[in-house]
C-alpha cells in the first residue's frame, strides 16, 4: 500500500545574515495512514521548517515530496493552499482563537474557509462533533476568556479536526501548558489515528514523544531514530532530554552518525 507522505531527499537552505545556512539536508521521511511519529531535536535544528516545508507553506530546494503517491513537491501555489486547507490539519502553540467567536464558532471557521457553503444545520453537527472528539461539547458557546489554556488548545484541535484532515501536523502544541494539561492534549491527539489520519508531533519533550509509535530525531540536516525508548526509559530530567535527542554521544558516535 502506498504511503500517505513520503520525503525523498529534501533540502533545505535558509539565507543567515553572514551566509546560507543548510537546515535540512538529504531529510527522508516516511509516514503511513493512522501513523503517529514524533520529531525531536536542539532549537534551530530545522523541526519547525521540516513542518512548514510538509505543510505547504513553504517549498524545499531539493528532493521529492509525494502524498499518496502523487508528487506535489512543485505544485503552483493556489493548488498547495487549495490542498493544505483540503487534506491538513494544524495545531500549533499558540491557539490562534478569535476572541470575539465561542468555542463553537471558532471551529466552525475551519468548515467556512476550508469546505466551501455547507448547509447550517450540517456544519453545526460537524461543529459540535469535533468539539465532542476532544471531550468539550460543553463548553461549545464558551467565549476564550472563559477557557483554560487546555481547553483553548481542545478548541484549536476541534478545528482542526472537523474538516477530517488526512494529516494532523502539531507543532509544540503543549509548549505553553501544565504537565497534566499537556499529557491530555496529546491523548486527544493521538485519538485522531484511529480515524486513519497521520500525526506529526514536533516536540522537546521525550515523555511526549514516546507515546508516538516512532520517535525520530532531526540532526545535522537528516531525520534518525531516537534512542530506544527502554534505554532512556529509567533516565529523568534533562539527562533523559538528552539521551532522546541524541546529545549524550561520544565524538566518535557523532562522527559515525554524520557519515
């Protein structure tokens, strides 16, 4: 069966102040329906470009970019935002919420922007069942004032999910939440492969990762397994960070990974 999304090979190089930076370079990835994968890495590492880059809002220099099989490494622009507001759905740190709208309306824009004129009574079903999907139907005519930061996140989730994307991209969406709050969202994420939709987690926290089916590294412009989880698995803190990251290794470890 073919693969939901397959990179080949992408590069990636941004211009510095002083010089071009390659941020990614020869990256592959690979992620099949109902797939949840985490992305690890050191800030400025590329995680948030590999993500825009997956996301359509930006293009590689280089490689082969397929979804479903079809190539769309080079699509012109008006059929990338056609297809990104089509098949992707995205969930950020910050919530991005209109403040004015409830919980309800706030979702309910993804269906205006995103699937063309649906009849009222059909966009407020889909509406109030994404809210469901991620346990706050109660709060559907909540203004964000009256949420939590959890449950703003819920609501920026739902929106996400109601147009029923084929590929959940999540860029540190637990950045600006409580351990508790955090581990929540993540379950309510992850709840959406069982749909058959693919999750991409960008992330710094190794707890969070490990609940992916595969943790993956981003280092020196290319993607790599993460230490095995039952390695780290008795490391806390920072030490665990590190091991999950790859920043334990020897000189000689490095050099070999770089080959």
């Amino acid at each position: 069966m073919t693969a939901l999304l397959e990179l080949h090979g992408i590069t990636k190089t941004l211009k510095g102040q002083k010089a071009p930076r390659t941020i990614l370079d020869g990256t592959d990835l690979t992620v099949d329906r109902g797939e949840s994968v985490a992305i690890l890495g050191r800030s400025g590492s590329g995680k948030s470009t590999l993500l825009s880059l997956i996301g359509l809002f930006d293009r590689p220099d280089g490689g082969q970019y397929l979804l479903d099989g079809r190539d769309i490494t080079r699509l012109p622009e008006r059929k990338a935002a056609a297809l990104r507001s089509a098949e992707f759905g995205f969930v950020f740190q910050r919530f991005f919420l209109l403040k004015h709208l409830t919980a309800a309306q706030n979702v309910a824009m993804a269906l205006v922007n995103g699937q063309g004129w649906l009849p009222r009574r059909k966009r407020r079903a889909r509406t109030l069942e994404a809210l469901d999907r991620v346990g706050i139907a109660h709060l559907a005519k909540h203004r964000p004032a009256r949420l939590s930061g959890g449950e703003q996140q819920r609501v920026a989730i739902a929106r996400a999910l109601v147009r029923e994307p084929r590929l959940l991209l999540a860029d540190e969406p637990t950045g600006a939440l409580d351990t508790e709050t955090g581990n929540l969202v993540i379950e309510v994420m992850r709840s959406a492969t069982e749909r058959g939709c693919g999750l991409i987690l960008v992330t710094h926290d190794w707890d969070h990762a490990n609940k992916m089916q595969r943790v993956l590294r981003l280092s020196d412009g290319a993607l790599h397994p993460a230490t095995d989880t039952r390695s780290v698995a008795s490391v806390s803190g920072p030490a665990r960070h590190r091991a999950a990251m790859g920043m334990d290794r020897t000189d000689a470890e490095r050099s070999e990974v770089a080959r």
